[in-house]
C-alpha cells in the first residue's frame, strides 16, 4: 500500500489505524516535503517511510512504487493520508481484483458522501474529465478518485510518468489504452481533515484542472497516432 502525505499531521494516524491489517502486507508513507511534523508523526506508526522532496502527488506515488520494488507485492492500493476515504472499505477493491480486474477505482460518486466533502468543483471538474474519457477513449468511469488498487504487473506495464495531478487519470487512460480489465466499486467519502491543496483553493483548482484536460488530450493525440 501507498499512501502519499503532505502536511497530514492530524489524518495520518486516522488513516493507518482504520487500514484492515489483515489485507495489507507492508504500508509506505510518502512524506512529500511536509513541514508540519508529519515525518515525526509517521515513525510512530507501522509503516516504512519514504522521503520524496520533488513536489507532486505522482512524484510521491512513483516514490512509494519504487520502494516497492525491491520486493513487489501482487497488488498495490493507493490511498491518500488526508482521511477523507474510508480505508476499511480496501476489502471491496481487493475483492474486485480477486475476481479478475487489473484496475479498480474506488468510485466516490457511486457511493456515500457526507455533505461538503466533495466540493463542486471537484464534482465538476471530475465529470468533465469522465466525458472525455469516455468521448476520447470509449471507456465510462464515473470517478478520478485516488483510493484504488491495481496489479503490479499491470502497474509496472503502464509506465507511469506524470509527477502532478495527471497521476490519476493517466493511469485510467493508459489503462483503457492497453485493454486491462477495469472496475469501479462503490467508495464513501467524508470531508477531509485540514484544508485541501487542490480544491481547498482557486489556484489549485486552476492547476489540477488545467492538468487533468492536458493529460487526457496528450495521451488522445497518441491513440489517433497508434
């Protein structure tokens, strides 16, 4: 499992505590450059911490992935270290990988929200991008969401490359693009603790918007090249 962190004081022993250590081998932290104490917070904890100081949130997955690497696990699940998933729902996505998909999302919209977690223009922003996919690549997700799990070798076959916000909806496209077997399952969602940095502000907005729709049209240029 790979959990990328910035600034996640408070949520990251939330986050480890509610993880079914049943169904998890080894737990990375990804300590993105947190000023807060996170680092400190996360060596009391059963995890293997992992400093990555270039910022981005694919700059902090492809650190937890090659710490993985030396001794890869069948499957790896992402999750963010803000608490706003529900990490005791991980049994669903497992389930679903267990049953034959490669990529499983954890689709916020197909299931419970609190009030307010999900801002609008998240929940904009995420629809936007699912009606290209589905326009450009043919492919139907309902969600961009962070919590998933997907096989290694299916991890290490899409060569995943973005550092920033890209991260997610290059792996769904790349997914799409090489015909892995891709599911959604239903995943609650609950307003995280602390303040977001990409829809808690107007810039970050901007700026993951502006990357997701660039990543989508990047890799939809390369389909109508191949």
């Amino acid at each position: 499992m790979v959990i990328p962190v910035f600034n996640e004081r408070e949520s990251l022993p939330l986050v480890v505590g509610a993880i079914p250590r049943d169904r998890v081998c080894e737990i990375v932290v990804v300590d993105n450059g947190s000023t807060d104490g996170t680092p400190l917070v996360a060596r009391g904890l059963p995890v293997r911490l992992v400093r990555e100081d270039r910022r981005g949130y694919g700059s902090a997955c492809l650190a937890g992935i090659a710490a993985l690497a030396t001794s890869p696990p069948d499957t790896v699940v992402f999750l963010d270290g803000d608490f706003s998933d529900h990490p005791e729902e991980m049994p669903a996505l497992l389930d679903a990988i267990a049953a034959g998909a490669d990529l499983v999302i954890g689709s916020r919209m197909r299931g419970r929200r609190e009030p307010g977690a999900l801002l609008p223009q998240a929940r904009f922003g995420n629809a936007l991008a699912c009606f290209l996919i589905h326009r450009i690549f043919g492919h139907r997700f309902t969600d961009l969401g962070p919590f998933r799990a997907i096989r290694w070798d299916a991890l290490t076959s899409l060569g995943m490359e973005d550092r920033t916000f890209g991260w997610t909806v290059e792996m769904q496209v790349k997914a799409v693009r090489r015909g892995l077997a891709i599911a959604e399952v239903p995943v609650s969602y609950r307003r995280r603790v602390g303040v977001s940095k990409i829809t808690g502000t107007v810039g970050g907005t901007l700026k993951a918007g502006a990357k997701i729709l660039w990543t989508i049209g990047k890799h939809g240029l390369r389909r109508r090249k191949t």
